[in-house]
C-alpha cells in the first residue's frame, strides 16, 4: 500500500509543479488553488509512504516519477519540445526509479533503535465490595 501512496503522491508532485508554472507567480486562482491542493496531498503521501519505505528510497522514487512525469506532460502539451535524447533520458529516470523499488536495503542503526519502555502500570488487585 505505501508503494500505490508514494507513486500516487509523485503524480501530485507533477501536478503541483506544474500548477506553480502555470499561475505565473501565484497570481492566477485556478492554478494556485491546484497548486495548493496537489502540495497537501503530495506531501502528505510521501510522508505516508516514509512510513514504510526508507527515506532514501522514498524520496527519490518521489521526486524522479514526478520529474518524468511534469517534463512528459510539458512536452505531451507543446510547452516543451520532445526529443529523442530527452525521451532516453526520461526512461532512464524511471528505470531507476524501478531500480531502486527492487533494491533490497538492511534497516539502519536508528530503525533498530526502540523507544524507551514504559514501566506497566501493576494491575490494581480486585477490591470486593462489601455485602
């Protein structure tokens, strides 16, 4: 599940970035608003996701399917001009996106690390009320 958060999140990433574009220094309100919105969401998936997935892995999955993905939709509208050279570049991004989502990683020092037990709170005996 922290996977389909973290790539959705990169979706909302490319949103963002490209609202940011578009609202030509937050002076334009349908761009800013969808500005807005896709940085909650994307933030708040790939802090979701970190949960689960390490740091390192998590935020550079993050931002490399959202880098594809803002150049993509630039050169997909016109904005950009595609060519063969970036069109290469771009699937090497993703395949070492995919890459690193199959890179098996140890848990560092602080992931072993817990938190400092609680003393159990000792049970009260059982008090019988008198009859």
């Amino acid at each position: 599940m922290s996977w389909v958060v973290l790539l959705i999140s990169a979706v909302f990433e490319a949103v963002w970035a490209t609202a940011l574009g578009l609202s030509d220094g937050l002076s334009k309100t349908v761009p800013t608003v969808v500005f807005f919105v896709g940085l909650a969401l994307s933030m708040a998936g790939l802090g979701y996701a970190m949960i689960r997935i390490p740091i390192s892995v998590a935020y550079s999955v993050w931002i490399g399917v959202g880098a594809a993905l803002t150049v993509l939709y630039a050169m997909l509208t016109g904005e950009e001009p595609a060519s063969a050279l970036k069109i290469v570049f771009l699937g090497g991004i993703i395949l070492c996106v995919i890459g690193l989502k199959f890179v098996k990683t140890k848990p560092g020092p602080k992931a072993e690390q817990r938190l400092p037990e609680t003393p159990e709170t000792p049970e009260r005996p059982e008090t019988q009320s008198p009859q």
